[in-house]
C-alpha cells in the first residue's frame, strides 16, 4: 500500500454505465478526479461536445451533471495508460457481450475486453490499485483478473527494479436501467460490494456513503457479489416472461391483463413493479445474462437449472413472434403491397439504445413476409435502424421519418413497440385521415387509448385483452 492516496478513480469503459456512473460519483464527490477512458475516441468526442444534445447517451439528467462537473473533476479522455497510472482505484465497465464463437458460444461471456483491460491495468498502474469490477460477469471472474495481476506483481517487482506493484479485487456491479439511470444512481435500491479485505471494501463503500445511506450498502464475498447481479437479472427478466405468457392466454379468455397484472401485483408479496406486459424484453443485458447464468450451471452439471433459466428467454422470443404472427393473421394473412410503421424503435422509452429491441426481431420477421416498413422513433436515427436490417434492404423497403404523421402516410397498420409517451398525444385523427383502409393499429405496450382509436375509426389490436 505504498501509494499515497491521491483520491483519483479511473473507470475504463465509457459506455451507458461508465459515463452516467462516473457523472453521477463526480456530482457528489467533488473531491475525487474522475477519469473516464475508453478506446473509442468518437465516443470520447461526443462526451465532451459542447452540445450537450450531442452526447453519446440519451439519459433524463445526464447533460446536467456532465454540465457541472466535467473538466471540472470529471474528464473523458483516450488516455488510457496515464490515467490508469495516475489511479486508486479502476472501475473496469467494458462490455461483456455473449460469446459469438468457440467454447460457450451464444452462451458464455465474451471476457476479452475485461481481460485486456486487466493487462493494460498490470502493465501500467502504480503502486496499489484498488480494481473494481463493474461490468456483470460471470461469477469466479475475479479469479482471471487476479491472476493476470498477480502475475504482473512478480514481473515488476523481480525484473523491473520499480516501486512494487500490487492490487485488490472488489466487485461492485450496478443495477441502474436505462431510461431512469440518473435516478437509480442517485436513490439506489442497495450498493453491493464483494470483496476479500476490510480496507478495499471500506474505501469503495465511502465513495457511495457520501450520498447512498450506509443502510443500503451491503458488503459480501466476491463470489456471491458477482453471482447477486445475474441472478438479480434473471429474477427480473423471468417476472417478464411470466406476465407475457399470461397476456396470451387473456387474448383466448376474456380476461384482461392489465387487471390481471393489478390484481397478482396488489399481493406484497408479489408487488406491482416490473408486471408490465410488452413485446418481450430487450436491452444489452437480460438476455445475455441468463445465458451466462444458464452456461454456468450446465459447466457445473446442473442441466436442470440452466433447463428452467433457459425458458425465460425462450418465452421472450416466443412473444416477439406470437405478436409478429398476429399481425400477420389481422392485416389478412399477408404483408405483400402493404406498408406498415413501426412506432418506436429503442428496447424501452426514454433512451436511444436500441441493443436487443423487440422492435428488429419483430420488423425482420414482417420484412420476411414481404412488407414495406417505415420507422420513427423520437430519440433513434436513421443509421441506427438502418444498421439493422443491411440483409433485407433493397430499394424503398425500408424509410425513416422524422415525425409520427410522416411514418403513417399511406401505410395499412401502425405497430406500437416502444412506449413513448407522446405517442398517446399524437393527433391521432391525422394519422387515421393519411392512412390505407382498413387502418389498424397493433398496440403491444397497452399505451394507448383503445376506445378513442376505435371511435376515430381504427381496428385495434392491444396486448393481452379481447376488447
Ligand atoms: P457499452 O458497450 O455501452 O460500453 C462499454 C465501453 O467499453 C465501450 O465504449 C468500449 O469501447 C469500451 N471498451 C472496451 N474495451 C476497452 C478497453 N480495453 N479500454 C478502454 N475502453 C474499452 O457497455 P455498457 O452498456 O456500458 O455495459 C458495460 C457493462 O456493464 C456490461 O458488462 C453490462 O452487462 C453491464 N451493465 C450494463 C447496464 C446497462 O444498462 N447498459 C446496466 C448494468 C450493468
Ligand atoms: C435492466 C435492469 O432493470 C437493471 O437493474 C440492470 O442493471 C440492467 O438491466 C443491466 O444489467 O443492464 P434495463 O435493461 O436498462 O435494466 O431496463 P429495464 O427497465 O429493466 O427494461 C428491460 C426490458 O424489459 C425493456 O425492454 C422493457 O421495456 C421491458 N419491461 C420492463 C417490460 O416489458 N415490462 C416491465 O414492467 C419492465
């Protein structure tokens, strides 16, 4: 512990959780310099545009506290080597995506980024650095990160001549969503941080005591750490499941699935958050997630285990599907010569993240049946969508509009797959006038008003009702 501390954190990664992290800690530890690096240096760019409009995030709040503390004790920056040399502490928030190839592939964790961040930690840092593991991983991950460390503690100190080197590991993953992220950062539900000695513990814990009550800071081993924010996410993502599968089994019997939703979440025990039914969860994370926990049980011969978590995800994509079908089946069995708008693109409102949307799964599956689509979304571009669909593109089958009204000209049906609010308020009237007849609109967030649409003159199809 020979390093005096300078109270500067370095968080590699500046992605949805390195940057609104790092704000949200530079906000209310004004003595602590933060520095957020990441290889990509558009994404630096964008942090720190002037335009605030410009930054690399959608997030209520952010452009605020970026306002106020960047290039004051927050700083986005390239330079990865110095200011890691320079740190007491290294969040590591890379991303962990799935496994595209090779052992575990569409399961496991892809760690390579993890790994090489705890290379470049090895090689460059100074004295004693406290790593953290931000990112979600799998749980004995900390044992990789060690051992590269570790490695590199003997290297320096036998070979180089230099002031020893040496590290903690502490696990501290986040738990924010996007769209709300400022919000959970600053009221969070609980911080959790896993670790093997008191002092390191301690020191990551007096970060979120500045603001986060000590009550709602819980400390455990590493392993249970790592483990607590998969299956936090499995717990989450199968309430999903469950709601969605009911949803289709109100469409067969009268039942409605918003009271459905109401009456089960009225139980404590149940509660009413997260029962929401929609067209299947998206986002970087759910997915990805369970499968990581369903590849760690089938390496540990729990078959059955990783059977039951599989099924979560299977039921998500089974609903993108049943939803795309029955549009399909409403607009007469087929899409050809028709046009329909996709209203919303982003996985939930209020972000522009689009990773793992409902709403690609379910346009590929209209483009497949000959469709012609045309997009908007209020906080999605244009290449963003477009990125998405490079095999099915070919000459006007496929239009971003800048406006509602704009999409809906001359199409046959709207399919309503993000719940923006202002979708409720469009002059809906206008939109019914410039449409093909019969209009429908496909409702799969239960945002709109069913009878309003009706009296206006459309056919309607919402969620998990028989109205
Ligand atoms: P992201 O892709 O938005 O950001 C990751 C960033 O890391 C990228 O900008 C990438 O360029 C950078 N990076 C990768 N390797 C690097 C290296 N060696 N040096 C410097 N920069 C490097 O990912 P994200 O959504 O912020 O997620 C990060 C992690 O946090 C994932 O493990 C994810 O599961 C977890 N997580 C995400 C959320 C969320 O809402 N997105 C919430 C909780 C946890
Ligand atoms: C989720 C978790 O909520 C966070 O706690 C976690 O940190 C994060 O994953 C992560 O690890 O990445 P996020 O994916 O950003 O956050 O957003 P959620 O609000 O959880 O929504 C996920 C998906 O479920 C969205 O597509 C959303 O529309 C859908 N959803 C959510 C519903 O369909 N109904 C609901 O009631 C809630």
């Amino acid at each position: 512990m020979e390093k005096k501390l300078n109270k500067n954190i370095c968080c590699i990664g500046a992605g949805y959780v390195g940057g609104p992290t790092m704000s949200v800690i530079a906000f209310n530890c004004p003595d602590w310099q933060i520095n957020v690096v990441d290889i990509n240096a558009d994404r630096i760019r964008s942090w720190n545009s002037k335009d605030l409009t410009k930054l690399p995030i959608f997030e209520p709040g952010l452009d605020k506290i970026v306002k106020k503390c960047r290039d004051v004790n927050l700083f986005f920056s390239t330079k990865i080597e110095e200011n890691i040399a320079k740190a007491d502490i290294i969040f590591l928030s890379v991303n962990t995506p799935t496994k595209k190839r090779g052992i575990g592939a569409g399961y496991a964790s892809d760690l390579k980024w993890i790994e090489s961040s705890a290379r470049q930690i090895a090689k460059f840092s100074e004295g004693h650095t406290i790593v953290v593991e931000k990112s979600t991983l799998p749980v004995k991950t900390a044992e990789t990160i060690k051992t590269i460390l570790h490695s590199f503690e003997q290297d320096d100190f036998i070979s180089l001549g230099k002031k020893k080197k040496t590290f903690s590991i502490v696990s501290n993953p986040e738990f924010l969503a996007e769209g709300t992220a400022i919000n959970d950062l600053l009221n969070p539900d609980r911080v959790l941080i896993g670790g093997e000695d008191e002092h390191s513990i301690k020191l990551v814990a007096d970060i979120y005591k500045t603001w986060v009550s000590p009550k709602k800071i819980i400390s455990t081993n590493l392993w249970s750490s790592e483990l607590s924010k998969l299956v936090a996410n499995a717990f989450l993502a199968q309430r999903l499941s469950s709601i969605n599968s009911i949803s289709a089994l109100c469409e067969f019997t009268g039942a409605n699935i918003n009271e459905v939703s109401g009456a089960i979440g009225a139980d404590t025990r149940i509660g009413q958050k997260f029962l929401k039914p929609g067209p299947g969860f998206g986002g970087s994370c759910f997915k990805k997630d369970i499968l990581n926990l369903v590849y760690l049980c089938r390496f540990y011969g729990l078959n059955e285990v990783a059977d039951y978590w599989e099924q979560v995800v299977n039921i998500n994509l089974w609903q993108q599907n049943r939803i795309s079908s029955l549009i399909i089946k409403n607009l007469f069995g087929t899409l050809s010569n028709k046009s329909l708008a996709i209203y919303g693109f982003a996985f939930k409102a209020n972000t522009n993240d689009t990773r793992e949307s409902p709403s690609i799964n379910i346009s590929k599956n209209l483009l497949q049946e000959g469709a012609k689509l045309t997009f908007f979304d209020p906080k999605v571009n244009e290449t963003q969508i477009l990125n998405e669909f490079n095999e099915f593109l070919y000459e006007g089958n496929i239009k971003v509009k800048d406006t509602a009204l704009d999409a809906a000209k001359g199409t046959d049906a709207i399919i309503v797959l993000t719940e923006w609010e202002e979708f409720k308020y469009l002059d809906w009237h206008s939109i019914f006038k410039i449409m093909r007849k019969p209009a429908w609109v496909f409702d799969s967030r239960i945002c709109l008003d069913q009878k309003h649409l009706k009296n206006i003159g459309f056919k309607v199809w919402t969620l998990g009702t028989t109205d």
